[in-house]
C-alpha cells in the first residue's frame, strides 16, 4: 500500500519569493538531476488558511521505500548545496504520513 508524505513548511513573512526562487534556481533542478522528482505528487503554496506554507507531497511505495529515499536525498551532493539556502528562511517544518482511502483516486 502506497505512503504519501506532506511535508509542510511555515516560511519566515516576508520571505516565500526567496524559498520560490531558491528552489527554481537550485532546488528542482537538484531534485530533477538526482532522479528524485519522480516521487513527487507536487508542490504547493498556501493561498488561503494559514499562510506563508510551502507544501510538498510525496507518494512510496511503503515506509522502507519513504526512508530509503530520504536517507539517499540527503547523501545527494547536489540537494546538500541547496538545503543549507533554504533552512534559515524555515521557522516550521511539519511531516504528515498518509494512507489513501480505500475509494476515490490514488495521485
């Protein structure tokens, strides 16, 4: 049974064009290169709500494969040259894990 995680991340007022920019310019293209989007679901910015979120949401195949992947994310040099940007405009992260429901479409 797949795992989707939503990774939330509260972003400093003021500074979501930086993140936005941060992660056009090297995140993606870190995700991308290390073959890493593949497990991407999407990415997201809060527009009503609590504000200020950037979103992601990732789809595994089960938990070893979610661990798997981060252990490999973070041994990726390219990705490790980004993360330390983009950390200080952080005040939040928040991780949910998720099963689908057993109807409906699965992303």
């Amino acid at each position: 049974m797949s795992v989707y995680e939503k990774r939330t991340y509260s972003i400093t007022v003021g500074r979501m064009a930086d993140v936005l920019q941060l992660y056009t310019e090297q995140g993606w293209p870190a995700l991308e290169a290390g073959g890493f989007s593949e497990k991407l679901v999407g990415y997201f910015v809060s527009d009503t709500g609590p504000l200020h979120q950037l979103i992601h949401i990732w789809r595994f195949d089960d938990d070893n494969d979610r661990r798997g992947f981060w252990k490999r994310l973070f041994a990726d040099e390219k990705f490790m040259q980004f993360a330390p940007n983009i950390r200080p405009l952080i005040k939040k992260q928040e991780i949910q894990l998720m099963l689908s429901a057993p109807w409906g479409p699965k992303p």
